[in-house]
C-alpha cells in the first residue's frame, strides 16, 4: 500500500512536472528565436492556409511548403541581406574611402566651433558602431547556427500548418483557462502579431523609402544606406526614421548648405513624420493598438535577447504577457463571482 494518499501524489507529480519543464525551457533556450518565429509565421500564414486547403482543396503538404518558401523569399532572405550590407558598411566607417569620414571632419569642426567638443562625432559614431554592431549575432555568429535556427523554425511551422486542427484542439485542451477565453486569447494574440509585425513592417518599410528619396534628393551620400538604418530603428516609436534626418541636416549646415539642411529637417520631422502616425493610425482602426510605451519597453526588453530581432519580438512577447494577465484576471473575476453566487445559494439554504 502506497504511503502517499491522492492528493499528495498528484502534489508530488505536479512538482516533477515544473522541474522537469524548467529544465526542457533553459535546455530550449538556445532555439527560443526558432519557436518564437514558428508561432509568428503560423499566426500571419494561418488564413492563407485555411484558405486554400478548406476552400480550395489544396494539398495540406503543398499549401505549406508553399509558405515555407514564400516566407523565406520575402522575409528571411531580404532581412539577412539587408542586416550584411549594414553590416558591411559598418565595418567600412574606419576606410578612407567611405564618404563618413569627410562628415566627420565637418561635424567635429562645427561641434568644436559651437560647442567646444572637437571630437564629438568622432566618439559618438564609435559608440554607436559597437552597439550597433551588437544587435546582429545571429548575422555575425556562423553559419551553422543560423542554418539551425531557420531549420528548427521550418520544421515547427510546418507540422504546426499540416497538424493545424491537432494542434490547436490540443492548446485548447491544455489551456489553463476556459475555452471561451482561450479564444479570446487567441484573436487577441492574432491582432497583436498583426499589428507589431505586419503594421509596424509597413511603416519601417515605408519611412526607409521615404528616407532614402529624402536624402538622394538633398545630395546625402549612400541614400540607400540611411534607408535601411532608418527601417531598422522605424520599430522604435519615440526615435523613428525621421531622426535620422537630424545629422543629416547638421551635415549640411556644417557644409555651408543652410537652405538643403533647413528643408531636410522639414522634410523628415514633418513629412516623414506625420507618414508615420498616419499609418500608425490606419493600423490601428484596422488590426490593434499597440500602445507606444509596449514597444518602447518591448525593445529593451528584446535586443539584449534575440539581437535585431528584438525589434519585432520584444513587443510582441511583452503584448503576450499582458495578454496572459487580462485572461488571468477575467478568469479570476469569474471564478470570484461563481463563489459569491454559490455562497449566497448556501445562504438562503
């Protein structure tokens, strides 16, 4: 006969389960980016499937492998290719031949000049060539590591696609709440994968090219460059794009060209700007809105773990969390009003 009674030996197996799973999630931790990516890609990807196997008739094998390589030709391959060439150009700040040595000069006049910092661009731009230099290990680890990480990320997505009703039934099976909020959680999680990735996709795209066209018409060198720096930091509410039009403007002033510098500063703060929060407003009526403080907070909380990917899953795992504690308290309400219920039964009992 067992010395432990039932209750106990479900304490017991609840325990090992924890363990257990704690060790699983640090064991994982090295493929967090891959799961994380899956379940992103399967929330933008899902109707689509739906879509042409439910609709359509579409093999569920093909429609995958269909997604699989169309998210890999738009998204993978043009973030890797354009996270090289900044990274390239990164690397090419300290040659001669790279125009940025000459805005140097000019800026470290002109902050000498003004402010008595003669070497104030020169320090600033080594500052924030290491640190950009850091938001890329998954680009600048090897390649073996990034061969993994799209493989494991493939793998996951694609029997989450073909084993789609399976899997989902099972996360409703092992919700921890009910089905009616599991739900909600899921349309939740849909909105907000929505609007930090897709929404804010849009804008950094969007602002990139309106940056790039700004700085070829106003004669700044490598326009092409800047456009992609200024996609990048796009994510970033309170920066943006368009302060990259600041140095810019600066540059010209310390070049003599005060009308090109003053009409570029316009340009960016008001017209790239105001683009900006037309978009952010259009996104928002339309899929959900993140609020600014989320994706201000989320990237912090993001680059120092997934690199330039914390751009985008920083907010996103910081919009999950939240997410998790409205469901907890909705439950926890609910759970509240069925005791006061039941004990004003046994009352008039």
């Amino acid at each position: 006969m067992s010395i432990f009674n039932y209750k106990q030996r479900n304490t017991i197996i609840l325990v090992s389960i924890i363990v257990l799973g704690c060790f699983i999630l640090y064991a994982l931790s090295g493929l967090f980016s891959s799961i994380l990516g899956a379940i992103v890609l399967f929330t933008i990807f899902r109707s689509f499937y739906i879509y042409m196997v439910e609709k359509k008739n579409w093999n569920k094998s093909v429609v995958a492998l269909i997604i699989i390589f169309t998210s890999f030709i738009v998204i993978v391959l043009p973030f890797m290719a354009l996270s090289f060439m900044v990274i390239g150009k990164i690397s090419a700040i300290s040659s001669n031949t790279f125009p940025i040595q000459q805005w140097l000069v000019k800026i470290d006049a002109f902050a000498g000049s003004t402010f008595k910092q003669p070497h104030f661009a020169e320090n600033t731009l080594q500052k924030l060539g290491a640190y950009t230099t850091d938001l890329f290990p998954s680009i600048l680890g090897s390649a073996a590591n990034i061969i993994l990480t799209l493989l494991v990320l493939y793998f996951l997505l694609y029997f989450m696609l073909v084993q789609m009703r399976e899997f989902e039934a099972s996360l409703l099976r092992y919700a921890p709440f009910r089905e009616q909020y599991a739900l909600k959680f899921a349309v939740a999680l849909r909105n907000s994968t929505y609007s930090n990735v897709l929404g804010q996709g849009i804008i950094a795209v969007t602002q990139g090219i309106l940056l790039t066209n700004g700085f070829w018409i106003f004669g700044i060198p490598d326009p092409v460059f800047w456009g992609v720096i200024g996609s990048f930091i796009s994510f970033l509410p309170v920066v943006g794009a368009p302060t990259l039009c600041i140095p810019a403007s600066i540059i010209l002033f310390a070049g003599g060209h005060t009308v090109k510098g003053v009409l570029l500063l316009a340009y960016g703060l008001l017209f790239i700007g105001n683009i900006d929060n037309v978009l952010r407003m259009i996104i928002n009526k339309r899929v959900a809105n993140t609020h600014p403080l989320i994706s201000v907070i989320g990237v912090f909380i993001g680059l120092p773990l997934f690199g330039i990917l914390g751009l985008v899953f920083g907010p996103l795992l910081l919009s999950y969390f939240l997410l998790l504690i409205e469901i907890y308290e909705t439950n926890r309400m609910a759970a509240d009003g069925l005791e006061r219920i039941r004990a004003g039964g046994d009352d008039n009992d």
